[in-house]
C-alpha cells in the first residue's frame, strides 16, 4: 500500500470512526446543551474526515470515492486507532476518551497545517480551530467531573484507567509514518509527546485525577488489527449502502 495514501487513510478513519462514535449520543445528552454541543463536534469531525478520505481516494487512483472507503471497506481494512472505537460507556468515559483525542489531534494538526501536502495542510488548516473549540469543551467537562460528586470523580478514574492503555498507539511509529516523516507530509508524534502528556497530566491533577501506572499499551489498529467493537460500528454504520449497492439520493 502507497505509504502517502496509507497515512491519509490512517488519519481520515481516525476521525469517521471517532465521529460515528460521537453521533451515537445524538439525542441521549445530559441535557439539551450538551447534546447539541457533542452532535456539532461530531459533525466537525465528520466533515473532516469526508475531505480526507476525498484526498486518500484521489492518492489511491483506483476509482474510489470518499463513500465506497467508508462504506465499502471490511474491518481489516480500517486502519483507525484502537481508542476511537471504544464505546461510549457513560458521559464521563465518552468525555474522557474524547479529551484524549482532542489533546492529540490539537498538537498533530497544528504541526500538519506545514505539510508539504498541501491538501493536508489546508484541511489541517481549516480543523485546528474546531479541535481547539473541541479541547476547550472536553477539558472543561473533565474538571466538572473530576471535582464534581465522589461518583462523578470515580466514573472519570475508572474512564482514565481504561482508556490510558489505547493511548500508546497513537505515539507509534513504523515504515509508513517514518516515510511522510522523511517527506516532510507527516511529523513525528513522538515530538509532541511531553507537550501531550504534560497538558493531560495538568488537567486530570487540576480535576483530582490520576493517571494509571506501569499501564501495557495496546497496539495494532493502525495496521487494521481491532477491538471487537469496530465490527458493530461499520455494521450499523455501512448497513444501507450494502443493502443498496450503488443507490443515490
């Protein structure tokens, strides 16, 4: 596989399979507010995850559209992060999964909108305020659970100390990512790993949060190996096209 479109894929179904995630409280939030709020961020996430998945099928050259990579690729074949498709659990868990994200997503696009891919660099350009947007409500509700009631502090705990093992795989590097990184496409995560984990270890010890120690990380989605939970996504999500082939609005 072409290391420049891999690398788009990878980013692109970060971010489809992220939304998807997000689009599944549509409706059941908190309270009104809120449940608009997470409904437009996953609609910006959404949005940018069409314009990537428009540039990967133009790298690939092989007559896919952004649709036939979403809809008509099996589960081997994504090649998201293991973290964005663990399930929502409750609001703590989705939120601090989410803020996990939006710290990671913060530093990587800003560090894209210099790509020597200029496509990339234009999407990176347009996404950085709206993950700026997205870090600022995310982190806002990670003190208001952390130093809210005992049972809103232990949910965000048991959040963090199940999703902190996801978190290694998004700092992983291989042939492809060395291979944008010699480019100039990509950048190196690794060079804004202190930066990550010095602003999430502010936030979770300003929310009376702690992060979990000696924790093994769980690797693999980037290379299309998943959780079982990806399986029930793309099912629910890739269910009328699949019964539709090849139907238009």
């Amino acid at each position: 596989m072409n290391h420049h479109f891999k690398y788009i894929l990878r980013l692109a179904d970060n971010s489809l399979i992220n939304a998807q995630r997000l689009t599944e409280w549509t409706g059941h939030g908190p309270f009104l507010e809120e449940d608009l709020a997470l409904t437009n961020m996953a609609l910006d996430i959404l949005g940018r995850s069409k314009l990537l998945l428009e540039h990967a099928a133009k790298l690939e050259n092989k007559g896919n559209t952004d649709d036939t990579l979403a809809f008509h690729r099996s589960e081997r074949e994504f090649l998201n992060t293991k973290l964005v498709e663990q399930p929502n659990g409750d609001y703590a868990f989705t939120i601090i999964r989410q803020v996990l994200i939006d710290c990671f997503d913060l530093q990587l696009y800003q560090a894209l909108t210099t790509s020597n891919d200029e496509v990339l660099a234009g999407i990176a350009s347009k996404s950085i305020k709206e993950i700026t947007y997205h870090y600022r409500h995310t982190s806002h509700w990670v003190k208001r659970f952390g130093l809210g009631t005992e049972e809103s502090n232990l949910k965000a705990q048991n959040a963090i100390n199940e999703l902190w093992r996801f978190t290694g795989e998004l700092f992983e590097v291989d042939e492809t990512e060395n291979w944008v990184i010699n480019q100039n496409i990509g950048f190196n995560p690794n060079d804004f790993y202190q930066k990550w984990l010095q602003t999430i270890t502010q936030l979770f010890n300003t929310a009376n949060l702690n992060i979990p120690e000696n924790t093994f990380m769980q690797t693999g989605g980037k290379n299309g190996i998943h959780t079982e939970h990806l399986g029930y996504i793309l099912a629910e999500m890739q269910s009328l096209p699949r019964a539709h082939e090849g139907a238009s609005w």
